[in-house]
C-alpha cells in the first residue's frame, strides 16, 4: 500500500477494469487468475497488468498467480471503497434524477443523501429535493463529500464554487463546461456530448 | 478534408473540446481567434492546437487567426455533424429514459426515434418504447444507424449481437461490459462506475 505516490493516471484509470473484471471472476467461483490469463479478459498485456498491481506493491505470486479475493479486496482498498461518501446531486432535471436512482452507485460506495433544484420538485425515490439556497448549508451541515453537478453550462461555474468554499471534496461534473481544478478537489468530467461527437466521427470515417 | 486518414485518436479526442468553445466563443460575438487565444481557453498549448487543425488541413490564417464561425463549420463537417443518425434507445430504465429525452443529443445530430425493452412501458415525450422482439425489423426496415445501450451486464452480449447483425453501425454503449470489437462498428463507451471509481481514488490520495 505504501507505494501508491505519483502512480500515472493512466494506470489509476485501469483500476476499475481490473475490479470489473475480478468481480465478474468471482462471481464465477474461479479463486486464482495469472496476469496472463487477465491480460486475454481486459486486453492489456500481462507484463502491463503485472507492472500496474507492483505500483501498489505486488499482491502475485510466481507461479500461482493472483487470489481473485485478496486481489479485489486489495483493489477496493487502493480505490477508496472502504469509504462511504456522502453524495448529494445538483439538478433534479432528468439526467440527475436518473443518477440518484441508480443503485450500482451506492455499491461503489457513494449514498446520495438529498438533490436540489432550482425548482421544487418531488422525492426522488423517496430522496428530497431541496432549494438550492439550502445546499451550502446542507453541504457543511451533513459533511457532504461528493456532489453530482447535472446543471446548465451557465449555472456551473457559479455552483461549482459554492461547493468548493462548502468544502466538499469531489466533483462528479455532467454539465458540458471545464470546470477550474481547485486544490484539495477532485473534479472528474463526463463529457457526454464530447464522447457523442467522437462516435460521429468515426461512423463517418466508416463509411 | 482530404488529409484526415490515420488521425490518431487524442487529436479527434480534442475536436468536441474545439467545437464546445467555438460555440461558446461565437455566442459571445467573437468572429476571429488566434490560436494563443485558444490556447488559453482549452489548456491546449498554441502549438498542439495548430498542429491538430492542420491534420485536416490548415483552417487559420498567419496573422489573422482563424475565423470563428467558418472553423466551427469545418469541425462540423469533420466529425459529421452535416449528418442525422437515427437512433433507438435500448433499455428503457431511468437512465434510457433519461438519455431518451435529453434534447442536446438532437442537436449533435442523434435523432432517437424509438425505445425498446422487454417490458411494457409507457411513451417516453411522445417516443415509443417497443418490445425488444422488434428490435432487428425495426432497426433494418427504418435503416437506424445508432444504438444507445443502457440494458444490463447480462443482457448486454446478445444485444449486441444482433445490432451488429440488423446492420447498425454505432453503439454507444452505457452497459458496464466491454463489447468486442466488430468490423464496420464503432462502439463508445461511457464507464459511470470506472469514472466514480477514479473519483473516489483521487479523493482517498487527497486526504
């Protein structure tokens, strides 16, 4: 674990497949996997995987491979899954809603706690929906950590820095706009339309 | 246009980023750009931005910049926005629904026509869902181009399959599954959970 300093981001992002992966090994009863083996699942060469895991200090064993528990249970541990973050989603508009229903997120560790809206708006599966004059309050009130930002371009900018001097810690942003890197906050970008626009381009490139 | 074989994937990566700040720019009036000033928008260094616009061919004037409207124009034609893709939603749930209904798709060129799932569910904004066995007719008698997959782990694979076999030519898929590569279609992948994941990873090495 001691190792984890200036690990690229590249192999932070290859993280979540490798734990992908491994929940799918277990699910299946299989109890140990070689990188070679895990190098024909994900598509990463085994020399790569086994290079990616020795950034936080191995966890193989030569000749027997990886124990698919231990190496997901290692996993969680280095992804900050042993952590429940409190979650609130800015926006109740449809994409936010349809965040705060998903259940595959509370499994990843983030409970969303309340939305809010510029409008009122009924409980999302029985979550409120709170103004938004509420949320710098609710934010230190509640220890909120990670905010949804599913609001308008024009709005983002101004929320995103609410959220900051309310202290929250990680910014999961869906609004179509760079927001500024601040220190002491993550901010990790779903650009939805950027991604549209690439699958344009090679369908066109295609043809 | 002729030069635009064998871009490597991080320049078309950048073109959305171009697009989204053109659009921007122009909004506010601005009718010429230096590269510089683009620079200091996108976080791109001058250079970099050159270099990626020459890849297809230039655009930009020596000392006059580039003309803000006739580049967007450009970027439009290159990642094949001058076209409409006709588009199903698979999956029904809150996050089909969602994406169903999101007008900024529509304006990137995405029109979805119809929805499908295995159950009944009402219209979503007047488009229908249908029954997943219509699925292939549907899609090869109306000539749709694009699917949006938000169905489950399990039900991803087969889907998959037979988009493939009804002809379609882009999925951009929102399945937690990596869907093998097929030739003559382009698959984008929107991981929600890896992106939390990595979210929650910097947030732990931010502590």
């Amino acid at each position: 674990m001691a190792k984890s300093t200036k690990v690229s981001e590249t192999v932070i992002r290859r993280m979540p497949v490798y734990h992908r992966y491994l929940r799918d090994i277990i699910d299946r009863g299989i109890e140990r996997i070689s990188s070679s083996e895990l190098s024909k699942l994900t598509g990463f060469t085994a020399s790569q995987i086994r290079q990616d895991l020795n950034n936080f200090g191995g966890f193989g064993q030569q000749g027997y491979g990886y124990n698919t528990i231990e190496l997901k249970k290692q996993i969680d541990i280095i992804l900050g899954m042993d952590h429940i973050y409190k979650t609130v989603v800015i926006g109740a508009g449809r994409l936010g809603q349809a965040l705060a229903r998903y259940q595959g997120f509370k499994s990843s560790g983030f409970e969303v706690l309340s939305l809010f809206d510029i409008e009122t708006k009924e409980d999302v599966d029985a979550i409120p929906v709170r103004p938004m004059e509420e949320l710098e309050d609710y934010i230190k009130k509640n220890k909120v950590e990670v905010a949804i930002l599913t609001v308008p371009k024009t709005a983002a900018t101004d929320i995103a820095k609410t959220l900051v001097e309310s202290g929250i810690k990680g910014i999961w942003n869906f609004s179509p706009i760079d927001l500024p890197a601040r220190k002491g906050v993550v901010v990790e970008n779903i650009r939805l339309n950027d991604s549209l626009l690439t699958l344009s381009y090679y369908m066109k490139e295609n043809k």
